[in-house]
C-alpha cells in the first residue's frame, strides 16, 4: 500500500466530518422523501384533481419520477466542479438548492387556487431537487472516504447513507405526527405544507455544521499535484476522463444500483399506496410501520459497513440484492394479511436486505475511481441509474397495480432488477484496500495480493 502523504484526521475531526456529512444528507432526504410521501397521500388531490384517484396517484408519482430525471444533470454538474473546486464548497451549494426548493414547495398555490400551473410550478421545484441530490450524494460520501482511516473505510463511509433512513424516518415521523393530530380536512388543506417549511430551519442547522469542516486532504494533495504539472500536460475533463479510463466501472455502479434503488422506492413510497388501496389499511398504519422500520434501517447501516471492511464490499452487496429478490413474493403476501404486525415484519426485513447493499455502496463506489475524477465517477454511476430504477418504480409499481391487480408482476420486476445487481457486482473487483491516494486511474488491486500487504502493514 502507497504511504499517506497527509495526516490523518484525528477521532475528533473524523466524527466532526462523519456529522457534517450525515446532517446534511438527511435534510436532503428528507426534502425528497418528504416529496414522495406527499405524493402519495395529498399531491393527487391538491394537484390533479380532476382525475381518476389511481390516475391522480400515478401523475402525483410522475412529478416525483421527474426529480429523478434532473439527478444525472445534477451529478455531471456537481461531479464536475467537485472534481476542480473541491468537494465541500459543492456540498453547501448541493444544500442551499435542495432546501430552498423544498420551502417553497410548501408556499406553493394549489390546481383550486391557480389552476394548470399549480402542477407545473410543482414540477420546476422538483427538478431543483432533483438536480440538487444529484450532486449531493457523490459529495458527501467522498468527504468522510477521504478523510477515514482505510481500514474502517465501510463503516465511516456508511453513516453518511445512514442519512436516507434518517431522512425517511424525519418525512415520516413529521407526517405521520401531523395526520395523528389533524383532521384529514385540516391536513389536505394547510397541515401537508408544514413539513415543507420545517426544511428551512433544518438547512440554516445543515450549513452551519457543513461550514465547519475542513476540505477532503486526499483532495487537496490530488489538486497540488495537478497545479505542479499544469506546465506539462493538460488536464482533461473529468467526464472524459471518468469515460475513458472508468467506463467499466460507471456501468458496473449503475447495474449494482438497480436492485438496491428499485426496491428501497417499492418497500418505502409505493407501499403508501399498496396498503391503503390493495390491502385496505389506514394511512396512519402504513406511515407507521413505514417509520419503525426506517429506524431499524438506520441502525443496520453501520453494521453492514463493519461487515464489509471484515469480508468485502461484494459479499455483503450480494447478501442484499439476493436476499431483496427473494423477500418480494412474502413481502406482498404478509401486508396482503392486513395486520399491522405483518405489515411491520414486510418493511422491515426489506429495508434489512436494502441496507446490505446501501451501506457498502459508499466506499465500493468511491473505490472505484481516481481522486481527480471520483466525485465525476461515483455521482455518474450513482445517478444515471436512478432514471431507470428509482425514478419509475413507484410509478411502474403503480401501473402493474392498475393493469393486473395483482403485486405478482410487481415481485418480478423487483427480482428482475436483483438479477441484474447480482451480475453487475459479480462482474465487479474488489476494492476494500484500494489506496483513495491514488490519483492515477488504475485497476483495483487483486485481493489476495491486497490482503497480503494490509497483513504486513498491520
């Protein structure tokens, strides 16, 4: 293994970076989760109401799905000035964006007040917050790969995709309080929008923690020695050379996505319609176990992490996508039973499944790519497969519904999307050991090789 050329952070400092990045991507979660629960239960109404419930549900979830769409523009953008300016600076912006948007959201006239562009205003603020998450997400799990300790990389990697279940559990908790307290007259009418204002309070809490912490010094390093060489040869972009030398590894990223996107957005947004239509439950008892198993999620993540410094990022990514294809037919099966323990046990061994793949993602793919091009190239592969999986899975979930009342073809679309995860990661190498100091693009190192030289630095 290459020897550091920076100091490593201190417990203090790296727990300091490891909050930073954590507040900060659950406020980003939780304006866009925030937006797909809403979608769910009030945006049909308030938005589209002059059509058909399903239908209004399935425009409601087609807003939703243009976030997604806007996430590739946002990760070319923010991946490439990460990769120039620096990964901090991007992240502020990343949570100015997602925040303002999401206050305003909460502002917005309804389809009653304004008519046809109550939806289309609808539409432009989720495309800011799609842009937005796009960059947010490279960012911030290259902050804390950058800054830990290798050896540990999986599990302080991880605590900033703890950040989507904290979010999930934010949304959640926050709708969940507010339809327990007021009437369903009251909600659709001015309750839905508190939580979007609450975004603001929560963003002024973000950017002072995110101001606080220091640029990435395996950044830093990269970017001295970029400027010392400026003479010599010019540097290319960093999307030309993410497609040049890490194309492999950018589809590699986005197959290994499918399963863990297109399940999280069935088990956590499309529920909210599954278990209120198909299996006849309450609102406030498929929020619920929505939010206990969004806390059980949380505190999984971490454990997954550990686990993938101790035995790989590939054995653990593959015990999710199997484990989520399999869990689909009983997942259905259990909510179908229409009781609140059953519902509960679907969500939760779901989002179980979901965090084996979700919390060794941030070091897998940040191993992956050359310093000068990885916030390019985790953001790339993270993103651009978010159009085809998360962005139409509540709505593709929605449709099956509709055509075939029945969530069988629901399972296997979920499964096809594991098949696909199972092979991509297959394909992949492993990278636990990979030195994040190298700015070069090179291949990750073999493992039996890695493991021999971790042994003899130890």
């Amino acid at each position: 293994m290459a020897a550091s050329a920076s100091a490593p952070p201190t417990a203090r400092s790296l727990k300091r970076i490891v909050a930073a990045s954590l507040i900060g991507t659950t406020i980003e979660w939780y304006d866009f989760f925030l937006y797909g629960s809403a979608a769910a239960l009030v945006f049909p109404k308030l938005f589209f109401p002059e059509s058909d419930p399903l239908v209004g549900t399935l425009l409601s979830f087609l807003t939703y799905a243009v976030g997604f769409a806007a996430r590739p523009l946002g990760a070319l953008v923010f991946g490439h000035y990460g990769d120039r300016l620096g990964r901090k600076k991007l992240l502020v912006l990343s949570l100015l964006l997602m925040g303002g948007a999401t206050f305003a959201i909460g502002l917005l006239p309804t389809h009653a007040t304004v008519g046809a562009a109550a939806p289309v205003l609808l539409t432009v603020l989720r495309l800011v917050q799609g842009f937005a998450l796009g960059g947010e997400w490279g960012g911030a799990v290259l902050l804390v790969s950058e800054h830990g300790d290798a050896k540990r990389r999986g599990f302080w990697a991880s605590w900033p995709q703890t950040g989507a279940p904290a979010g999930q559990l934010l949304a959640t908790g926050v709708l969940s309080a507010l339809t327990a307290l007021l009437s369903d007259s009251a909600f659709g009418t001015w309750g839905w929008r508190i939580p979007f204002l609450l975004s603001g309070v929560l963003v002024i809490v973000g950017l002072w923690i995110r101001l606080s912490v220091d640029e990435s010094p395996v950044f830093k390093a990269a970017l001295a020695q970029a400027e010392a060489r400026k003479g010599a040869t010019a540097e290319k972009m960093p999307l030309v050379a993410v497609l040049r030398h890490h194309w492999r590894d950018v589809l590699i990223a986005m197959g290994a996505r499918m399963a863990e996107n297109i399940s999280y957005y069935v088990i956590t947004a499309f529920i909210l319609v599954y278990a209120t239509t198909a299996a006849e439950l309450s609102k406030q008892t498929a929020l619920n176990a929505v939010l206990i198993a969004s806390a059980i999620h949380f505190a999984v993540i971490p454990v997954w992490g550990a686990l993938s410094d101790r035995f790989g990022r590939k054995p653990i990514y593959l015990i999710g996508a199997v484990g989520v294809g399999l869990w689909m037919f009983p997942f259905f099966a259990l909510i179908d039973s229409r009781s609140f323990g059953s519902l509960l046990l679907a969500v939760t061994v779901g989002l179980i499944f979901h965090g084996a793949m979700y919390a060794p993602q941030a070091a897998f793919f940040s191993e992956m790519f050359a310093t000068r091009m990885r916030y390019s190239g985790a953001s790339i592969g993270a993103q651009f497969s978010s159009v085809a999986a998360g962005a139409p899975a509540p709505l593709i979930a929605t449709a099956l519904l509709d055509n075939y009342h029945s969530s069988t073809m629901i399972s296997l679309y979920v499964i096809a999307a594991a098949l696909v995860t199972v092979l991509a990661v297959v394909c992949a190498k492993e990278t636990r050991l990979r030195d994040l100091e190298n700015i070069e693009a090179a291949p990750a190192p073999d493992t039996a090789a890695a493991v021999a030289a971790d042994a003899r630095t130890a």
